[in-house]
C-alpha cells in the first residue's frame, strides 16, 4: 500500500509529451480496500480499513479516506483506529483478491507479452514494441486504465517513463485514478526536487541517514561526493543510489521473474514468553513454507528468522543450509535453532519463517546420502493428503492441543 492520500496528486494531460518512453508501471488503487468497496457498495466514500476488527492484527490496506487520517499499511489496527475512529474496519478477502488480479493481469497481457508482476496489484509493461499496434505509450497507458474499469470495475493509476524506476515513481505520484508522463528529456528536471525517500528502495532508515548528513533531496544526493553516500549507505547501497538520481535504471522487464524468497508469519493475540509454544509456531511456520517450495518447485539455500517483541523491537536472523532443501524438517530445524540463539527472552508478538535463496527443485548435485529421505516421503504423503482433503487436515502431533494461542490474523 503506497504512503500518499491523494492530496499531492500530479498527472498527465492528453498529449503529453512522451518521447523516449517505453515502461509503464500499472498500480491498483488501494486495491484490497477497493475491492471491499467494489462488492460492498455502501463502503464507498468512507474510511475502510482492511484487517481482523479485534486482536493484535496489522492494517492491509486501507482507502484514501482513512490514509488521509495517517492510517498506513502493517500498521497495528488498533493503532489505526486511534487515528481514525469512525474507520470501518472489514476482515480481508485474499481468494476474492487474487481474482481480482488475475483479471487485470489478463487485461495487461493483451496489450503486452512483455508484463513483470511486482505484487498482487501492481507490474512493469515495455511497450517499446506495441506501438504500431496500440499507439504511443501514454495512449496505451490510458487505454489500460479505461479498460481495467470498464472490466473490472476498479481504478489504476500508470506511470510511463523511459525507465523502471521513474515509471514506478509516476505512478505513485499520479494516485488515485491518474497517470503521468515524463519524457526521457524530462527525466533529469523531474527527479531533482523529489525527497530521498521518494527513491526505489530508499526506506526510512536509509533516509533518516541521509538526512542527518543534510541530504534531503535528489538535488542534494547529485552534489554529494559518491565517498560520503557510501559511508551513509554502505558501497552497495551508495552505488545504486548514485545511479537512480540520475536516472540511470538498466533493469529490463523481466517476463521470468522468479520469486526471490517464500515466508510466513504470524502476530500473537497475546504476547508469548513460553519457548515451547514460540518453537512450536515456527516448526508450523516452516512446514508452510516448505509446502509452498514444494508446491513451486523450489528449495532454498537460506533459512531466515524474524522475531517481533512486545516493545515492537524486531530482529532477524538467517542461516545457510549444507544444500538446498524443501524439506520443512530441515527448514524447521535451522528456523527453531536461530530462535534458540537468541539471548533475549521478553515476550513476543510475532514470529515469521522465510526461506530465501531459492534455486528450482532438484537443481543442486544430489549427496551421496540423503539425510532427509525419510522426512520427505512423510512429507510427499502430507501433500497427498493435502491436495485430496485440504490445508490442514493431516498436521504433527506436536502442533496439536492447547498449547498453542491463535495468532491474531491469518495470513494470505
């Protein structure tokens, strides 16, 4: 879910100059929220939280009326209903959401075979090639967005630029229901007054370090010598900021996009310092995890932790296994020994599993013993039993009975 409320909005008129284009970034408007409002009428005009009523549960989204309150995504629900009381908070619909994008997507493919989904609700388009078909790439820009109305009943907003991050940066700027334009010429003129955060990949923390050294701006990262960004930023960081401000992006769409890692989490209703029941959650988060690798085609080379504690401090921890595995045993096993080696003990909010560095199934030279041979026929029987009766319907013994509290929101 993007930060802006629509107040600062920036769009394209017909005719805009679109010389040296050829990406365009497609993004839903409040896309969980819209499509509450889309099957439930009276919700429109009002603010809409999407996330559990009760609990310790996190915002999803949220609609422009409750955004403009400060209501944001992954912010805690109570914590958005202090800021927005007369919000209407409606329990999320992932299966219906998901139809939802699929729709669009198709719409999308029409016009392109050139589409890389980002997210459910977003994707890159390079219509470099379509224009003897379609015309220019604000006009096709304008078509897609009548046609994701006409179709879906629901509003996007297109960024069209001569790179991927500027499409993206368009797109945002141009919310709700908009689009924007910047020629390739423009490009330079465009990026110099936006805020640091504004950047691709420039999160909070990153701009709060650049802004302690007076950089505010994408003027100021042009007069910062490189040295002073990468003592900010560490060299990695520093060299693909250097780059974006000056509009320099050499990343193609990417029609393969493979997915980058696979995770779960969940928030507790309640805070939990019991040990057992923590080792428990993550042994289920990880048989999850591993269900989706399996289910996928993946293994993952990289098991990864991440603890929230009830004074919101949150840490991570990942572990490289001796090969890829989609075993969730093995992933449970890493996953519960990073938990183990963590000192602190205080009470927890929300623990998540991700598996990361995933390679295709079957890639990596098999050993010459397999250590978790048994686990996987156990676990190819699991899947079995879950394709025939559903998630759920064969689990560990360990996993059962009263021990373990219910989180606070299922996830998607």
């Amino acid at each position: 879910m993007g930060r802006g409320d629509g107040r600062d909005r920036l769009v394209s008129g017909d005719g805009a100059d679109d010389t040296g284009t050829g990406i365009l970034h497609v993004d839903m408007d409040a896309f969980y929220a819209a499509v509450e409002m889309l099957d439930d009428p009276s919700l429109r005009g009002r603010p809409i939280i999407v996330g559990a009523p009760e609990g310790r549960s996190v915002v999803s989204s949220a609609s422009y009326e409750a955004r403009r309150f400060g209501v944001r995504s992954a912010m805690p629900v109570s914590q958005a209903l202090r800021l927005c009381p007369q919000a209407t908070v409606v329990m999320p619909h992932f299966a219906r959401y998901r139809e939802i994008s699929a729709q669009v997507m198709e719409i999308l493919h029409d016009f392109t075979p050139l589409v890389e989904p980002l997210s459910i609700d977003e994707a890159f388009l390079d219509v470099r090639g379509a224009r003897r078909l379609w015309g220019s790439p604000a006009r096709i820009a304008q078509d897609i967005r009548r046609r994701v109305q006409e179709e879906t009943g629901l509003t996007c907003s297109v960024g069209v630029a001569a790179t991927k991050h500027v499409a993206k940066m368009a797109s945002t700027m141009s919310k709700p229901d908009g689009f924007l334009v910047v020629a390739e010429a423009d490009t330079a003129r465009f990026l110099a007054p936006r805020p640091v955060g504004a950047l691709w990949g420039v999160g909070p923390k990153a701009t709060a370090a650049l802004e302690s050294r007076g950089i505010h701006t994408v003027s100021d990262v042009l007069d910062t010598p490189r040295a002073v960004l990468d003592r900010a930023l560490g060299p990695a960081m520093g060299d693909r900021l250097w780059h974006l401000a000056r509009g320099i992006d050499a990343r193609e769409v990417d029609t393969v996009r493979a997915e980058k890692s696979i995770g779960h989490e969940e928030t507790f209703e309640h805070d939990i310092a019991d040990a057992a029941v923590l080792r428990a959650e993550i042994r289920r988060l990880a048989d999850r995890v591993a269900a989706r690798l399996r289910t996928g085609g993946w293994e993952a080379r990289t098991v990864a932790i991440k603890v929230r504690y009830a004074d919101f401090t949150t840490v991570t921890r990942s572990a490289t296994l001796g090969e890829p595995s989609a075993v969730g045993q093995r992933i449970g096993d890493a996953a519960r020994e990073l938990f183990t080696a963590l000192d602190d003990r205080a009470p927890v909010r929300l623990v998540g599993v991700r598996a990361e560095r995933l390679v295709p199934g079957g890639a990596a030279p098999q050993a010459l013993w397999d250590d978790d041979g048994e686990w996987r026929r156990v676990e190819d029987a699991l899947d079995g039993a879950t394709a025939k009766f559903g998630r759920g319907a064969v689990t560990r013994a360990t996993l059962l009975g009263p021990a373990r509290r219910p989180p606070a929101q299922p996830g998607p």
